[in-house]
C-alpha cells in the first residue's frame, strides 16, 4: 500500500513511525514532513493547504491512503475535494461539515446541545446581537470565557476575570477583528474547574475505535504557568481516568458523540479529539479537534499494540464496530523541547546535537530540518521524547534524560511534566 500522510509536526512523525511498523505499509510519503520523517518515509515538498498538488502526487504516486494530519486541510474541504475523483481512496479525516466540530465553537455547542452532550453552559452573539452580549456578561459570573468562533491559531480562548477585561475582549473580538473574521461570532461561556484530559475515538461513520487518553500540558512554564503553547507534554495513561472517569466518558460523552454524527448525517471517517473537563468525576466537553492531538500522539502511538494501516483500512470499510484496540499498559510521558522565546518569537536554524537513542525513549521530531548532515531547528516545537516504563516514574526518568542530552543553543523544555498526577 502507498501511503501520503499531510503535516510536518511531532504528531505527524509519530504517525509515520507507526505507520511503517505495518507490513502493509510499502511505501510513506509525508507531505512536507520533517528531518525526521525524512529518515524513515520520504518527503514531498507540498503544502498541506495544496489540494492541486496533493491530487498530482495521489495520481504520480498511486497513493492508496490518505492521513490528515492538521486541521486546516479539513476545514478547507481536502476530502471534499478528492474523495469524488479517488473513491478507493482511505482517507482519514472528516469532510467539511465534520471539520465544523473544531472549525466553529457555535456548531459545536449546537451539536452537544442538540445531543444532550454535558459541556458549559453558553451563548453565541454576532455583531447584529452585541447588545445582548453586553448584557448577558453583565450578569455572567466571573472568571468567563470568551471564545472566537473559527480558527484562531489556538489562541481565540480569553478567559476574563474581571467584568471590565470581559467587556473590552467582548468589544475587541466583535467591533475590532481582534482574531480577524473568526471572532465575528463569539461564544460566551461559563467558567469549567477541573482537570483536563483529552480522548481520542477513530470513527468511521458507523462504529468507532477508542484510543489510549492522555493529559497534555499546554502552558509553558512550571507549574503551569505563563502563556499557552501548543502543547509541552503529555502523559498516557492519566492515573485518574483508571477509576471509572473513562467509563463515564464512554456512556455520557463518546457514545452520545457517535451518535449525533450519525444522527446529523454527518458519515464522519478519522479521527475525533475530545477536549475534557473532570469535574468531581464528571466529563464536560470543552472542545472537539478533527485531528489527534499534539504531543498526545507522541504518547498515545507508542502505546497502540494494533497495525495502523490495519485499523485505517477497517475505518475506510466501516468495520470499526468489530474492532478494539490492543493498548499496552505502559506509561508514555512525552516532554516536548521547544525554541528559546517559544511560544513568542524564536530563531530557528540552529544546530541540534546528540539526537541519538536513549533507552526507552523514542525521539520524534516537530520544527526540524535537514542541512547536509545537520539537524537544524526549524520551529517553535522542536523535538518530543516519549519515554516509556512500567511507571510514570519511570517513563518520566527516561524521557527527562533525553530531554537533557539533546542539545542546541536556547532549548528550552518543561521539567515538571506529570507534577499534578503524582
Ligand atoms: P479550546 O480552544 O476550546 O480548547 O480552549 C483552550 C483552553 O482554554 C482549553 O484547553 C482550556 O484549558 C481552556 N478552556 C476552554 N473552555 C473552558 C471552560 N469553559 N472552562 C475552563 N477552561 C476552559
Ligand atoms: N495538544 C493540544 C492540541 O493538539 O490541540
């Protein structure tokens, strides 16, 4: 089978990693990919927004699956676009509808609404209703959350703890374009306390597959603290899902989810992320992802015993209602080495040294890329280690190590991944 998998992060080389594991896995292309995946897969220098360019490379390269790593091919329609002229095509990734799930919070809030999915109570409003909104703040207990409703770059989420902040992002986000045309809508939401958690399901239209959990750690400084990032870490599995929270989320949140995609006509073949609030042992919904996330999937893949390529196929044929996944019962922490200013402004271009192997760790690269024999830095997310063990203790030793040995000038990288589940 050939296989084209989109993106260039740590996600994506954990995917490629996986996905040559498989025997049906003949030949991996990764569109652009990384240093990384350029040792183990080959890399197409296309754009992942390239539709023109991927259908060539499908027809050149008689590409028999398609993985979608990212979001923004699925919001702009890539399955839309190919699935009519390649309908023996497995392509994983939901078509434009689907992809509303993380490319609108107000088409998201209708569907958990509409299907009785726990998750904040909330409000839309548009320029047209502002008024309203000012009003419906006013009376809003405090901290609130505000969010723009399309695509932000991760960072259309404002939660104001004060009345005055409130009103100004409020003003900002509809009258100011403060996030452009996505936060011409805004969602006002109540404020969830808990711990987070992300689930991940395959689903396949019909049936659907659940994935290992996982915790991520999206602030850049210890202790949680400072700006939000992409993601600096992540753990799997999360000690507290063990005790019936996955179970619950199953019943209450998952199985609901399926449904209302059915229920919608929404036929939904890939991945869907699951952003959760544990709140006294109940899941809300915070935000669904068509896409795994990153650095959860640096965690998670290390964990699935199955054959990928296996399970994308039974995806593509509707067969996931048969299927469970074999998941080992190791730990996998990633920690995730970042640039210097990350995730402000940062250089890349330099250096990276000791990217050798570490026992029980897998290194997978994000912003890298080759220059002759060198690796250098090309990104604010450089490189993530994943270190296994039958501990988090232990996974969490063996990823720290790795975490130290490689090297380039102004890494940076969180020590205290897993601080708050010990
Ligand atoms: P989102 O883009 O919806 O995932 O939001 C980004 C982050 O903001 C989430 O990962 C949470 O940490 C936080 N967040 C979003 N919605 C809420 C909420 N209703 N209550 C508390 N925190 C939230
Ligand atoms: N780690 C969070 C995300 O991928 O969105």
């Amino acid at each position: 089978m050939n296989i084209l998998l989109l993106g260039s992060g740590g996600r994506e080389h954990a995917l490629a990693w996986k996905l040559t594991q498989s025997n049906k896995c003949n030949n991996l292309y990764v569109a652009p990919g990384n240093a990384g995946t350029s040792e183990i897969a080959k890399n197409l220098d296309i754009s992942v927004e390239d539709f023109d360019a991927i259908d060539k490379a499908i027809t050149d390269l008689s590409i028999d699956m398609l993985i979608v790593g990212p979001e923004a091919p699925l919001v702009l329609g890539v399955r839309d676009f190919l699935e009519p002229k390649y309908p023996n095509l497995a392509i994983v990734g939901p078509d434009k509808n689907g992809a509303q799930l993380e490319g609108s919070k107000d088409f998201t809030k209708q569907f958990l609404v509409r299907h009785n999915i726990p998750t904040a109570k909330s409000q839309t409003f548009t320029a047209e209703n502002f008024n309203e909104g000012l009003a419906y703040l006013k009376g809003h207990p405090l901290p609130v959350v505000l969010k723009a409703d399309g695509l932000a770059a991760g960072k259309g989420v404002i939660i104001a703890e004060t009345q005055e902040q409130a009103t100004e992002e409020f003003t900002k986000m509809i009258k100011e374009n403060k996030f452009g045309e996505a936060s011409s809508k805004v969602v006002i939401e109540q404020f969830l306390t808990g711990i987070e958690l992300s689930a991940f399901i395959l689903c396949d239209g019909k049936g659907y597959v659940t994935l290992p959990e996982a915790k991520d750690y999206k602030r850049i400084g210890e202790g949680d603290t400072g700006l939000n990032t992409g993601g600096m870490g992540a753990i799997s599995p999360v000690p507290f899902a063990k005790t019936g929270f996955m179970e619950a989320v199953e019943e209450k949140v998952i199985k609901p989810t399926v449904e209302g995609l059915k229920k919608d006509g929404m036929n939904y073949k890939g991945f869907l992320f699951i952003g959760l609030m544990n709140m006294n042992g109940e899941p809300y919904v915070i935000e669904f992802n068509v896409r795994m996330g990153d650095p959860e999937t640096e965690a998670v893949m290390t964990r699935i015993e199955d054959d990928l390529v296996d399970v994308f196929e039974k995806m593509h044929r509707q067969e996931l209602e048969d299927v469970t996944l074999s998941i080992s019962d190791e730990y996998a922490t990633t920690v995730m080495l970042v640039s210097e200013g990350y995730p402000g402004s940062y250089e890349k271009g330099r250096t990276i040294t000791n990217i050798e192997s570490y026992e029980n760790v897998e290194v997978f690269h994000a912003g890298t890329k080759k220059s002759g024999d060198e690796i250098l830095t090309n990104g604010g997310r450089v490189i993530a280690v994943t270190g296994k063990g039958s501990t988090m203790e232990e996974a969490l030793e063996s990823a720290n190590k790795a975490a130290e040995g490689i090297s380039w000038e102004g890494k940076n990288y969180r020590r205290d991944i897993g601080f708050d589940l010990r």
